[in-house]
C-alpha cells in the first residue's frame, strides 16, 4: 500500500515537471536573452528582466493549454483507473 502511494505521488511529481518545463525553459532562455543584452548594454534594471519574462511565460502557457489539458486528462484518468 506505501509503495502505491509512493508510485502514485512520483508520477504527479513527473507529470507536474512535464507540464511546467516548457513553460519555465522560455521563462530561462528569454531571462538569459535579457541578462545578456543588460552586461552588453550595462543597464541593471530589475523591472527589465521581470516583465518580458513574465509575458514569454504566460504566453508560452496558453499556446500549450490544450496540450496541457490533455496531459492532464489523461492523468487524472490513470488515477482514476488504477484504483
């Protein structure tokens, strides 16, 4: 019974890292994009990096929401099934 458990936690830990992953990649390239233009330029505006992080991210996140849906479905099938 705890190695069910253990199992079950362990495949939400990996779905949830499957689904945030290419969210919070774009959220890397595009801070290291940013950080880099600020050594170049040497402007050390916090707001700068903040914002377009954000903007890459939340876009990034509702191109893939379907894909994120479905993910998710299925998931929750898996648990619902295994029982």
């Amino acid at each position: 019974m705890e190695l069910d458990a253990i199992d079950i936690v362990r495949s939400a830990l990996l779905e949830a890292l499957l689904i945030a992953a290419p969210i919070l990649g774009a959220g890397l390239i595009v801070g290291l994009l940013i950080s880099l233009l600020q050594a170049v330029t040497q402007i050390q505006e916090q707001t700068l990096t903040f914002v377009p992080k954000i903007v890459v991210m939340i876009l990034v996140a509702v191109m893939m929401l379907s894909w994120i849906v479905v993910r998710l479905s299925e998931f929750a099938v898996a648990m619902f099934t295994a029982g």
